[in-house]
C-alpha cells in the first residue's frame, strides 16, 4: 500500500498501487491526490520538444499584422512587451515577458533537462532536484493559454476598425501553448517525483493528520517526513507543519491588492489617439463599449475575468481568512472548495493586461490611430498578482485544524 499527505487537509490517505488511468483522491477534502497515466514521461518529454520547436518559430516570424487607411503594422510576439517598456510601462513589460515567454520557456527546459535522462537512462543532470522544483513551483506563473484568450479578445475588439491578419508565430505559439499543456497534463507530481529520485514517506496512520503524528508533507514532492527535518530529504525544499504567519501574510497582501484595486478600476488602462483626439478608456468602459458594438461574448470574458473575478477572489480569501481566524470547523470541505476555485481562476484576470499588451504592440500608427497603455494597466496586474500571492501563503490545512483539535478533545 502507498502513503500519501492531503496538500489540503493534511489527512494522511493510504490507497493501493495505481494502474493506468486511475486517480486517487482524499476521501475527506475530494482533493485529487494522485493519477498515473500511460507511459506519461515518454508523451511529456515528447510534447515538450515539440513545445520547444514551436516557441523557438514563434519568436521568430511575424506574429500579428495591422493595416489602415494605407498603413500597416507587424508585431512580433517579444514586441508585445517591447512596445509597452518604450512607453514608460517598464514593470508591466517585464511582467508580459516573463509570463508568455521566460517562465514557460524554463519549465519547458527544465523539464527536459530532468526527463530525458531518465528516458535514455543516462546520468541525472546536475542540479536535478533544482530543475525538477521549477517545474512545479513555476507552474502557476505560466499564462499561454491566459494570452491566446487576450489576443483572441484583442483581435475581435479592433476587427471591425482595419484588416488583421495572423502571422506564422500566431499559429507557432498556438501550437506552442497546446503541446505545453499536454506535456505538463501527462505529469503527476506524486508518480514524477517516485520516479526520478525513489524515497519512501516516514511510515504513518492512516485517517489521522500527518501534524498529528509529528510530520509535515512537501508541498514539492508530496514525500511526508517528521516534521524535526527543516528542509525535505528528496527535493531540498523547506518544511512546514503549516506554513508560517499564514493569516498574517494572506491578510496584509488582501489589503494591498484592495488598495490597487481602486487605480486598477477608475484610472484608464488605455489611452487611445486618433487623428489627435486623445480617448481614455476604463476597464469597466471597455466592457460597456464593446457591448454596445456587439461583441458580446469578448465583453462577456473581460467583465468575468476584470471584474467579477478579482471581486470574487478578494472577498473569497477575506471570508476564508476570517473563519479561519475564528476557529470555526463548520463545512471546512466547502471551504476547501472555495480556495481550491479561487486558486484556479486567479491568474486567468491577467487577459486584460494581455490584451492591452497586444493593443499597444500592434496599434502604433503615428497620427492616425496610436494606443498606449494607462496607469490602470500596471495597478491591475498588481491587483492580479498580489491576490495570486495571497492564495499561495494561505494555507488551506488551517481549516481542518479546529476539527482535528474537536475530535482530539471528543
């Protein structure tokens, strides 16, 4: 029988060797624990190099083309972050960057800097516990998917004002961003993890929390050691029997992105100059303008993603932290499944910065038609990350706590 520690509710869950095609999941939190899948390392490495030849074209072909009134302008996919660092938007520029192309690019090479060795069964690269964290730790800060849903946004909000075609880098990084996330799909981190560097968890009862019993689970690898080990004896990564001033930090950055969350909404993200009439646009106005033009499933994503989703994740962990905080042990599985939903859709927020990030590469027609960003744009990306931090220093394990302390008490 295998042992596994709930990342969720810290139960310690044991269950039978899987087959293809099986998942395992906590019997208390409904958390999905583990999945084998088919010949799982052999499909993700090959995915990743296609991945990796497709990012390399899309880089290098021209990625969108915008034409007016005679005037026509090519964008690069690296201009969409170029274009906001010459207009004054360096912070944002970086942020651009490092989530379609940077991160993405070191996960996928990480991946196979870990994976084919192991395929080829040759000597593990050196540093292969540091390449094998990033995979997982870099995880949540890819957004390819995130950007192709903002350039398909972008392109239906300028289709009816000039002709747009897509570039070879367009499909490249379509292809890009479909092979990425097959490849990471195909990983389980429990069975990758066994895989590369074999270790047997520190022996536990099951149906008991593993702080319990004196242990702490890696929130990396999944092994389960005691919790007298400050860093995990498989990946090198810090342990905690819980993740320290938890409340404290979830707290101060629910403040701060509430703070940013006023500029974020009533500054403009945009200005547009057309034939020297200067337009400012919010998110909130872009929403009303692009419905009154009939678009409306691109207004329909962008109101969700811009406002409805912030609002939700904000009031969400505030609501969490608080109950939390007064050691309630009432329906801690639903509010299990409250941070779980609000760790998922946090970062899909970002479509609005992506799509001023396009906005601005690709309309930059001298007088005739120029957009550059507003301040808004940068305030929302701090509303997004910083709420993106916030998810990751709560610690869901503190809902389960009173009810442990309950049935220790009984």
């Amino acid at each position: 029988m295998n042992q596994l520690t709930c990342p969720d509710c810290d139960l310690i869950v044991e269950f039978a060797p899987l087959r293809a095609k099986q998942r395992a999941f906590c019997p208390r939190c409904g958390h999905l624990l583990t999945h084998r899948s088919f010949r799982a390392l052999e499909r993700s490495t090959a995915f990743a190099l296609a991945g990796l030849l497709f990012l390399v074209l899309a880089n290098i072909y021209p990625f969108l083309s915008f034409s007016v009134s005679g005037q026509e302008q090519v964008m690069t996919l690296l201009q969409s972050s170029q274009e906001l660092y010459r207009n004054g938007s360096k912070v944002l520029a970086f942020f651009v960057l490092a989530f379609i192309i940077v991160i993405p690019a070191l996960i996928i090479f990480s991946l196979l800097l870990v994976l084919i060795p192991i395929i080829l069964k040759r000597r593990p690269v050196i540093g292969q516990q540091l390449w094998a964290r990033f995979i997982f730790t870099l995880g949540p800060w890819s957004m390819v998917e995130v950007f192709i849903l903002g350039v398909l946004a972008s392109l239906t909000k300028i289709a009816s004002m000039a002709t747009i075609v897509l570039g070879l880098s367009f499909w490249a990084y379509v292809a890009f961003t479909l092979c990425f996330l097959i490849s990471l799909s195909a990983l389980d981190r429990y069975q990758f993890w066994r895989t590369i560097l074999p270790q047997q968890s520190t022996p536990a009862i099951a149906g008991k929390s593993a702080a319990s019993q004196g242990l702490s689970n890696c929130h990396i690898c999944t092994l389960t050691s005691t919790n007298t080990q400050h860093h995990c004896p498989r990946c090198g990564a810090i342990l905690h029997t819980r993740i320290p001033n938890s409340l404290q930090r979830t707290v101060s950055l629910l403040i701060t992105a509430m703070v940013l969350y006023l500029p974020a909404n009533f500054l403009p993200i945009t200005h547009t100059d057309q034939f020297g009439n200067v337009l400012d646009s919010t998110i909130m106005g872009g929403v009303i303008l692009m419905w009154e033009h009939g678009s409306y499933p691109v207004a329909l994503i962008i109101f969700i993603a811009s406002i409805m989703i912030p609002t939700a994740k904000l009031c969400a962990l505030t609501w969490l932290s608080w109950s939390v905080s007064r050691q309630n042990s009432q329906n801690s599985k639903q509010r299990t499944s409250v941070y779980r939903i609000t760790e998922f859709v946090g970062r899909w927020s970002m479509v609005d910065v992506f799509v001023v990030a396009i906005l601005v590469a690709l309309i930059q027609l001298g007088g005739i038609l120029t957009i550059r960003p507003g301040p808004a744009a940068l305030a929302f990306s701090g509303v997004v990350i910083i709420t993106m931090l916030a998810a990751e220093a709560f610690d869901p394990r503190l809902i389960w706590d009173k009810l442990e302390e309950n049935k220790r008490d009984q």
